[in-house]
C-alpha cells in the first residue's frame, strides 16, 4: 500500500511536470508568493509548534527558522526573471558564424528530505530552490518533530496541488519506500552514514543529488583575537538550539595563551546569554529526544567538566557544557557530537592546529577567531571546508550571496540563493549553428580547411 501510494504520486506529479505548467516564470513567481503567504498565514502556530516540540525560544525560532526563509523567498522573487534567462557565451573563431546559449532548464520532480533539527527552514529552503527552478517536489519531513511535519503538511496541502508539491509524512520505511523510486533529483540534509545510503540509492539511477550533511567543525582562536567578542560568539554559535546545529562548533582549539581567559569569559556569557539556570531561563532548547540525551550525557559523565554538566534525559535537557583534557580516542571526537558538549584543546604553534584539524575529515564549517591577517591567509589556503566564518560562528548561512554546502564527507552540492535555484536545474548547452554559408574545414576532403584548422588550433 505504501509503495502503490508513493508511486501514484511520483507519477501523478511526472505527468503534472510534463505539462509544462511549472515552467512559466510567472507560474513560479506565483508560486513562491503564495508559500510566503502561507508561512505568514501560519506564522504564530509555526512557533508556537516548534516551542512545543523543541523548546525553541521565539525569537529564535524566529531569527532561524522563519525570518531567514522570508528572506530566502524575497532574493528568490527578485532575481528569479534574471536567473531563468537563456545566456549566451562566446564561441571560438573556429565556431565563427554560429552561438553558444546556455538554457537553464528544472530537473523534473524533486524529492527533498528534511531534517528535524531546523524542521522549518530546512524543508522550505530547498523547495524555494525547487519550486524557482521549475521542478515539482516531494517533500518528507522529519518524523522525530511530528507536530511540525504534521503542520507542514497542512501548510502546504492548503497552498500547492498534490500534483505539483506533496508532503509525505513517516519514518524510516517511508524514506527507504521514496528512495527506491526514481525521482530527477534528490536533496537531503542530514548525518553523514544517511547520506551514504541516500547516495548509494541515488546511484542506482544515476539521479543528481545533493548531500547537506555534516563533521567536527572546529573554532579556531588565536592569540589576536578579540576574547569578549569570541567568547560570545563562540557560546551563542555553539548553544543555540541546544547544540544541534550541523554547522555549530564541534571543538574548540585556543591557543594557550588565551585559553584560560577565553574560558572564563565564556563562562560569563553562558550565564548572559542563557541564565544562571538555563533550563528555566526561556532562551534555551531541549533535545530532540529523550535518546538522543542519553547519548549526549554519556559524553558529559565520562569527561572532565569545565563548565555545566547537568541534565535530566527523561526531560530532554542538557546543560550547556565545556569539557577539558579530553583525547582524541574519547568517544566525544569520534563523531560529530550534535548537541550543547564542547570539548577544548589548545595550540601553541598554528601548523599544529592545522594538523589537528587535518586529522579529522573536511569539516562542513570552521571559525577562525584572529586579527592577523597571515594567520587568516594561511588557515584559509591550509585547511578545506565547506564553509565559514572569521570572527563569528554560524552566519555564513544567513546570506544568500554566499552558497552553502559541504566537501568531502561533509557534503556535496551547495544551496541558498542563486545557488539553490542552480542545485535543481540543468544548465543545457546549445550551439545555434547558421546556414548562411558552411566551412569546407570541418571536411576530411578539405586539404585548404586541415591546414586551417591546425593555424586556428596551434
């Protein structure tokens, strides 16, 4: 039954697509203001879900998960008619006569799989892209934030034709059923083992796909940084949504002529920023699940604590916590941590930074906290990364002028502004040849035209 339904709606939506109805620039530009008026629409349940589930504070559910996807959608609607434009490039004198015209041109039905950590935002990011780029979409949510699935589902049933956008809610067996059909493109974000398997899946028909995925994403800070902007930063960056944030740092390297200070610092403003006890305090989230916390409390109670260390897994709270004189063997560093523990080690020399930070695979985010310019230089051309920050954690992702993505084990593909259109589209390559005359030099017969070519191509 679950298979015949899916495959009813993959097809019904293949058929839909190839109406050509989703192509129109004002089709999508339609479409795009009535996801916004529907997000406006549902604006106060949205948060008040995410509160509900997450214990997400308002405004930071706000300022992550709602304002940063209207403004997603508005640089979308005013570079949309400029993005869809065919665009001619330059053909070489040996072309003379004819035009090269790149069209770009959607992938066909999309299927997106969210996540639950930013269940909002990281569902409708993606279908802003696809919907911009032409596709149809099928969109599965997270079934660890079933109330917010359950809400978008909703939204988005209220607002698209099952045909052109279709929310798909379940678990695991609901994936794997989505997965073995063959969509035009797959865009998942979520942990590194899954996005293998949503790889491995999308190779069977050789289907383009798009992995926002994740790693031990370093904050880096040296001897010049500014320490009370740091300290702030670094603890905003790292504890916001309790930790799970798949750009959040996942360690920190200070060097250690700042260590001690940085730590006190950072220690104050855990208290500004979230209360002398946070779980009260109305700023900060809990964990998704009560499993995941027993997973996080593990770390907490096999290390040395700096700062925090409390929790209550029955009630999904971890305290925001620093740990110390930790290993690279420690369990905490064999995996990208997800949640509000971070582990802190220091530096004397930047090259064995470098090397420590080599150790692990190519992170997704890192945080360079420096005024020294050659510093700066050097830690941007030694080390590869999806993407990041110097002097600040996190709001790379805010601007839709910069492409988002992984590398390596981190990701493949990047998203957000031009970008997202471009993840669902396919840039076709034309030549517009003329008929006005044709050259004899293309010809095998053509001795005057071999020797042409070869002057032209030397």
């Amino acid at each position: 039954m679950l298979a015949n339904d899916i495959e009813r709606k993959l097809h019904s939506q293949k058929q839909y697509f190839f109406t050509g109805a989703t192509k129109p620039y004002a089709f999508r530009l339609s479409q795009l203001k009535r996801l916004k008026q529907v997000i406006k629409k549902y604006e106060a349940e949205l948060l008040d879900t995410l509160e509900a589930e997450l214990r997400k504070p308002g405004q930071e559910s706000y300022l992550t998960e709602i304002g940063v996807t209207y403004e997603e959608i508005n640089f979308t609607i005013k570079h949309l008619k400029r993005w869809m434009k065919p665009r001619k490039v330059t053909t070489p004198l040996t072309h003379i006569g004819s035009s090269g015209v790149i069209y770009p041109e959607p992938y066909g039905v999309s299927l997106i799989i969210a996540p639950w950590n930013y269940p909002v935002q990281l569902a409708l990011a993606p279908l802003i892209g696809a919907i911009a780029a032409g596709n149809c979409a099928m969109l599965k949510p997270s079934e660890l934030t079933p109330r917010t699935s359950a809400l978008l589902k909703k939204m988005m049933d209220e607002t698209f034709d099952e045909n052109y956008v279709a929310v798909v809610e379940g678990g695991v067996e609901v994936s794997t059923e989505l997965l073995k059909q063959r969509f035009d493109a797959i865009f998942f974000t979520g942990s590194v083992p899954v996005g293998k398997i949503v790889m491995e899946a999308a190779a069977k028909h050789l289907t383009p796909v798009t992995l926002e995925l994740g790693g031990k994403s370093p904050s880096i800070v040296g001897p010049t940084a500014n320490l009370e902007l740091t300290a702030k930063r670094i603890v905003w960056g790292k504890f916001s949504n309790a930790g799970q944030t798949c750009i959040a740092p996942d360690y920190l390297l200070a060097h250690h002529s700042v260590k001690q200070k940085l730590l006190e610092r950072m220690e104050h403003y855990i208290v500004e920023l979230y209360g002398a006890n946070p779980r009260v305090s109305g700023h900060y989230g809990s964990i998704v699940t009560e499993r995941h916390a027993r997973r996080l409390a593990d770390f907490i109670d096999k290390a040395h604590i700096v700062r925090g260390g409390k929790y209550d897994t029955a009630d999904r709270y971890i305290e925001p916590t620093i740990i110390d004189q930790v290993t690279l063997e420690d369990q905490v560093m064999q995996e990208e941590i997800f949640g509000p523990v971070l582990p802190v080690f220091e530096y004397k020399e930047l090259d064995e930074a470098i090397q420590f930070i080599r150790s692990f695979e190519k992170p997704l985010a890192l945080y360079l906290f420096s005024t020294d310019s050659a510093e700066i230089d050097t830690m941007l051309q030694q080390i590869s990364f999806g993407g990041g920050c110097i002097n600040d954690t996190l709001t790379h992702i805010a601007t839709p002028y910069l492409p988002f993505g992984g590398v390596g084990q981190s990701g493949v593909g990047a998203y957000h502004g031009k970008a997202s259109f471009d993840v669902f589209t396919h840039h076709k390559s034309v030549l517009h040849q003329t008929v006005a005359f044709d050259l004899p030099a293309r010809y095998a017969n053509s001795r005057l035209g071999a020797k042409l070519v070869r002057a032209l191509l030397k």
